[in-house]
C-alpha cells in the first residue's frame, strides 16, 4: 500500500408577397412549374442539405470506428491476460473506486476514503461493476463518448458556417492517434473530452442562438467535468468570472438574463465545491483532489532535487518512497503518523516550498514537460496495447534525465519499429499543427470572442500539463479543439 493512496431565416407562409420574397426560381430548382417551384424547392433544398451532410458524418464516424476497433480486437489477441493491454498505471485506481461505489455506496480504497481521484468517471463504471464487465464496458462506453465527441466538433464548424471545414475536423479527429489509443484505455481522457467539447458546443451553440438551455447544457458539462478531472475546475474558473463580470453590465444580461448568468455560475461551480465540502468532512483535507500535492511532492520537487544533485529523477522518486510505503513512513515518520488528508497536504506544501526555493531551475523541468505534451506523438502506447512495449515505464525517465536526442538516437538502435511509428505519428501531428495554427487566424478574424474562447482553453490546458509527470495523453483535450481548428485552416475547407 502507497502512503498517500490511503487516503432568421425567411419564413414560409403562402401570403404571395411573402413567397415573391424568398421564392427559388423554377431554373433553381429544375422544375418547369413555377406555380409550386417554391414549396417543392424548398423541400428538396432540405433534403440535399440533409443527404448532404449526413453521408460524410456517417463515414467519419464508421472510419473511426473501424480504427477503435481494430486496435480493440488486436489488444485483445496480443495478450493472455485480454484485460491488460487495456489498462494503464493509473486503472487500477479507477476500477477500485468504481468497484466500492458499486458495492458498498462509497468512494474509497484500502478502506479509507479516497481524496486522490474524483468521483466523475467511475461513476461512468459503475454499471460495468453492476454487470461484471467493467473492461468491456469501458471500452464500449468510451467507443460511443468519442463518436459523440467528433459529432459535436462536426457540428460546431457548421455552426460557425464552414460545412467542408467540419468534415475536415470530425476526419482529422477520426484518425488522431491519441484519440484513437485512449478509447481503448480504462482512462478518464476520453470521458474528460466529450464533456469539455460538450461545454464547449453548448455554450457556442447559446451564444450564437441566444439559448438560454444551451447556456446551461455549456456550464453543467464544465462543472461536471472537474469531477473527472480537476483541471476542468481551472477551466471553469476564468468563465465564472467573466460571468460575474457580466452581471454588472447591462449590455450583457441583454444576452442572458441575470438568472441565467447566475444559474450558470452555479453550475459551473457546484460540482466542484460539493466535492470539495466532502473531503473536508471525510478526510480533513481541504481540496478538490490530492493528486495535485501528489504530483507537487514526488514529482515536481523530486525533479528539481535530482537536478540539484545532478541524479536520476527516478532515483530521487524511489528515494523518498513513492513505490514503498516502508521506506516513506521510515523516511518521513512525522508524516507517517497523519491521517490521509493532514498527511497529504503536507506533502503538497513541503513540495511546493522546494519549487519556490529553485523556482528557475522548475521553470526549466515545465518548459520542457510542456514540450513533450505538444510534440509527443504517443505511438508507444499503441505498441502498449498491442503487447510489443512495456505495461510501465520506458520513455518518460529518459526523456527527463538524458533529453530528446539522446531518447531518439537510442530508440533508433533499440527498437527501430518504435522510432518509426512515432515518426509517422509526428508527422500526422504536424500537419494537424500547422493547419490547425492557420484556421485559429481564420476564427479569429471571423468570431473573435468565440476564438479567444477556445484558445484560452487550449494555453490553460497545455500549462497545467507542464512537468516531469507530463504524457502525450495530457494533450488528448486539446485535440478536438486543434481538430476544429485544422479543419478551418485546411486548404479550401475555409470557404462556406
């Protein structure tokens, strides 16, 4: 057991001045009677814009599902134990949370409640508890959250009026290589982005249609996402205040009543602060999740101490007893004797102290996490699920202690298909860069405020991701919003 795991359009009437005004001629629509050309046109406008669009989503979506699927069924053939290739160091703690809520009604593990994790998505397993099934029902539900995801970034580029950019978002999104990996994860990204994207439509979909219940849709997904992951709590915080802000201002209750700002606000906000209230009572501990003092403690301070002494990060990190809970309560006895939540509170202050001690030297080990997330193609994983590449460890202690090219002149000697995989996989990802950078200049021009929107997503999420624990899979969110915009910055896909 781990110490700190104890823990307007034109409107149709048959009054003829009105159909003179929005008539389709009979040379538009292909037919010799202009005395009906109107109402059959319009139907048959209708229906081409249907067909038109539903036969390009229905592809996307079956392509992506041929993908997930495929590597599905060959995780499953490549492996004696069919539910390991589907797990991650981070599982296990899921499965156990999901398991006690489904059996016995409370978060917890090791028979103390668990502060480390958030309730959101074992919540989502809990049937899989119910069934016996928890593996497959993971994979199916996280299958149907991601189809529904590229459906939502499909249809926030029609909102914003390029149908072809939407089907070069949903395309790209389709295909991404982490998109694809984590579906078949029992991890919470897949979870965490269909609810940020979710947040996001709703609250596009409000704005440009004056919807009071879209609005709302918006701020309950982004409430709701913080109890999946914390980060959407740092997400939800800067619209709060813009909210706030916004009830003090005439011009912007125009928009949404004063109501419904607040009713917003509450939501964006209530998940978070009830779960917050819950710890307080069950553990002492006075936030929305440990692994914030986790990750302070055992790794961002543990890199900036092996920096210091010119060691391995992963050294340091054994040293203080991060896998060994004999060795912490030997090294760290005052710590030892705490309850779960003192205890861990602790740790995440005494880490943040050591960072504030060498702020510069941890701006360094940031910077550089920050990279990794942003240009980690992450075919290791798919080698992972395919039982060709260790479950744990690998890249990450190399990457941290020896750089970049010292990783990949290693890999080309050790294991060459790697190093090829992750080319082809970065390649994929520049292109996604590179068209996704122009087709943010585009949104800028056209919907200013709504851009300024996701790319303030985007930076907060890739500055929460920076350190030494950071991993392609930390950029798994911003893909759907770097999709959308690709898919405006591709070539011709900007046109209406």
């Amino acid at each position: 057991m781990i110490p700190w795991r104890r823990t307007g359009s034109c409107r149709l009437a048959a009054d003829a001045k009105v159909r003179r005004g929005c008539e389709i001629g009979p040379a538009v629509l292909g037919r010799p009677d202009p005395s009906d050309g109107f109402a059959v046109g319009t139907s048959n406008l209708r229906a081409n814009s249907v067909s038109q669009h539903l036969r390009p989503r229905s592809q996307i979506l079956l392509l992506a599902l041929v993908l997930r699927l495929a590597l599905i069924l060959g995780g499953w053939g490549s492996a004696q134990d069919t539910s390991l290739p589907f797990l991650a160091r981070d599982s296990g703690s899921y499965i156990e949370t999901a398991t006690a809520l489904g059996t016995t009604a409370t978060f917890a593990r090791d028979g103390e409640p668990d502060i480390v994790r958030t309730p959101g998505y074992p919540l989502l397993l809990v049937p899989g508890v119910w069934l016996g099934q928890i593996i497959a029902w993971a994979l199916l539900l996280q299958l149907i959250l991601h189809l529904l995801t590229i459906l939502l970034v499909y249809d926030l580029a029609i909102q914003l009026g390029r149908p072809r950019a939407a089907i070069v978002a949903a395309g790209l999104l389709a295909i991404e290589p982490l998109s694809v990996i984590y579906t078949a994860k029992v991890l919470s990204e897949t979870t965490f982005s269909a609810l940020l994207v979710a947040a996001i439509w709703g609250l596009i979909r409000g704005h440009r249609h004056n919807s009071e219940r879209h609005w709302l849709l918006g701020a309950a997904c982004l409430g709701l996402s913080a109890l999946v992951r914390p980060i959407g709590y740092g997400l939800a915080l800067p619209l709060v205040l813009f909210a706030i802000v916004g009830l003090l201002f005439r011009q912007t209750r125009v928009v949404l009543p004063s109501r419904w700002l607040a009713a917003a606000i509450a939501l964006m906000l209530l998940p978070s602060v009830l779960w917050q209230g819950r710890n307080l009572v069950v553990a002492d501990y006075r936030g929305l999740s440990a692994i914030t003092d986790i990750n302070a403690y055992f790794y961002q301070a543990a890199a900036v101490e092996a920096r210091r002494q010119g060691r391995s990060f992963y050294e340091v990190q054994n040293e203080w007893g991060y896998h060994d809970v004999d060795l912490f309560n030997t090294r760290r006895p005052d710590l030892a004797r705490l309850p779960q939540g003192p205890r861990l509170q602790r740790l995440g202050e005494e880490g943040r102290q050591m960072i504030a001690a060498d702020p510069f030297s941890y701006a360094g080990v940031h910077l550089r996490g920050m990279l990794r997330v942003v240009f980690d193609p992450g075919g290791v994983e798919v080698l992972r699920l395919l039982g060709m590449y260790p479950t744990s460890g690998g890249l990450l202690g190399k990457l941290i202690d020896q750089g970049i090219w010292k990783t990949l002149s290693d890999l080309a000697h050790e294991r060459p298909e790697l190093l090829i995989l992750e080319i082809a996989c970065g390649l994929l990802l520049l292109v996604i860069y590179a068209a996704a950078g122009r087709g943010a200049g585009r949104l800028v021009r056209a919907h200013p405020a709504l851009a300024v929107l996701l790319i303030g997503g985007v930076v907060v999420l890739l500055v929460a991701s920076g350190g030494p624990m950071s991993l392609s899979r930390f950029r798994h969110p911003m893909m759907p919003i770097l999709c959308l915009f690709a898919g405006f910055g591709w070539p011709n896909a900007g046109s209406r």
